[in-house]
C-alpha cells in the first residue's frame, strides 16, 4: 500500500525535475519545450551521424548545384543570427536523382539530395527547403523529441513499478512502450513541421528570398507526391492543404521582412 502511494510521487518530483533542468525557448515562436539534451551534446551527435553519411553516401560534384546549394544555405545561415550560437553549418548535396529528399541534423548538418533541387528549381524555392531544415535545427527539435522518448520511458518504467499490483499492469506498460515508440519512430511530428515551415520562412525573408515560394513549392511538392513512389520524405512532410493554409495565413507577417531584405542579397 505504502508503495503504490510512494511511487508515483516520487516519479513525479522525477517528472518534474526533468522538465525544471530541461527548458529551451523555440527562437521566432517562443514556444518552451522541453529539452534536457545540451547543444553540445547534440552537435557531436549530429556530427558523428553526419560523418557517416558522408562516407556511405554518394557526394555530388555538380559544380552548379553544389555553388547552389552553398550560396542559399550560407545567407539563411547567416539570417539565424544569434537564435543558435553554438550550431556548426554545413551543407552537403548527395546525389540521388530518385530521392526528393533533404534533412537536417542537430548541431547545424544539412543534407540536400539532387532529387529535391529539381522541384526547388529557383534560389527562392531552395530557401524554403533550406530555411526549413534550419528552422528544425534552431528549435532543436531532434534533441526536444529525444528527451520527449526518455521522459515517456522513465515514466514507463516509473509506472512499471508503481503498478506492480495492478492487474491491468501489462496493459499500461504496453501503452506507454507504444507512446515513446512513437515518439522516437516518427521523425518530426506536424506539431514540429508546422513550426519548422514558419521559422523558416521567417530565415527566407530576413535573407531575402522571397517567401512566397514557399507556396509555390509546397503545391509542386504535391504534383510530384501524386506522380511518385512514397518517400520518406513525403511520409514526414505532408505537402496537403493545411500546410499550404498555414504558409498563407503568414505571409502577412514575413513580407514585409522580405521588402525590408530583398536589396540586401
Ligand atoms: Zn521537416
């Protein structure tokens, strides 16, 4: 008896302790997450994958897709400003005309494939998958799901032995092994998605790319979901309509920014 009244508690000044030592501050939106992962930890995690990409992967050495590439990502690098001081840019194009794909690591590593720079055909339309990717970087989302994936475990494993008499015990401890399977399966969540797609427009204005691509981009992204096999990057990034909705609604807001930078490029 004294146990199952303990135990819980206990788990929940855990809880808490968590979430006091590990708040980030999302810059541009102002969400708090949590996160208990340091930026440190994360660029060398980040790095170390990163590596090992390199090494397994085809690096293209198309002169104008790679000058590109460096060109957009180093001015929206540059229009983060101080939002993530710690990260370590870099941006590499692997050659895969099949994979319209592109990601980003903690710490600051971007990966592009050529596949993608054939729908972001213009220097604006790239802004938007670079300023994306970016944006997933700065809010540190990869980290924030991590520690999201060791909360739901240590709660887990907190439940495991506060419920060690319940029957339906078994059932609670499947359900939560689902809930951080889940969250450690799944890439980014929409929640993240949709945050990345603001930010980064936000990085596109202020490097001045104009963000009305965005818009562009995401409905040719649609055209050639319909035309295509599914890939991993069309199965954690729905192009659909409530993406394109949410882009629209901003424009407001990240088009003045634009005017302001526009001559600046
Ligand atoms: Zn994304």
């Amino acid at each position: 008896m004294i146990r199952s009244v303990l135990k819980p508690h206990l788990l929940y000044t855990a809880t808490l302790l968590i979430i006091f030592v590990g708040c980030y501050t999302v810059p541009e939106t102002g969400r708090t997450s949590l996160n208990f992962i340091s930026t440190g930890n994360e660029l060398q995690l980040g790095a170390s994958e990163f590596e090992k990409l390199k090494r397994e992967e085809t690096i293209s050495s198309d002169p104008t897709l790679n000058g590109k590439l460096q060109r957009v990502g180093r001015r929206i690098a540059r229009a983060v400003g101080s939002d993530l001081p710690s990260a370590q840019w870099e941006f590499v194009l692997f050659d895969d005309p099949n994979m319209i794909n592109a990601f980003a690591l903690p710490g600051g590593k971007v990966g592009v494939y050529t596949g993608i720079m054939d729908v972001a055909t213009t220097d604006d339309e790239l802004a938007t998958v670079i300023g994306h990717e970016i944006a997933h970087v700065t809010a540190r989302h990869g980290s924030e799901r991590m520690s999201q994936g060791i909360t739901a475990a240590l709660i887990g494993l907190g439940l495991n032995m506060a419920l060690d008499d319940d029957k339906n015990r078994d059932a609670w401890v499947a359900a939560y092994g689902a809930g951080a399977a889940y969250v450690v399966t799944f890439p980014f969540s929409r929640k993240h998605e949709l945050e990345a797609d603001e930010i980064g427009v936000i990085y596109a204005a202020r490097a001045g790319f104009n963000p009305e691509a965005a818009i562009e981009f995401w409905m040719k992204m649609n055209l050639v979901k319909q035309g295509n096999e599914p890939s991993a990057f069309f199965a954690t990034h729905p192009s659909d309509f409530k993406r394109i909705d949410r882009l629209e609604a901003l424009m407001p807001k990240v088009k003045p920014i634009y005017e302001q930078n526009k001559n600046n490029r």
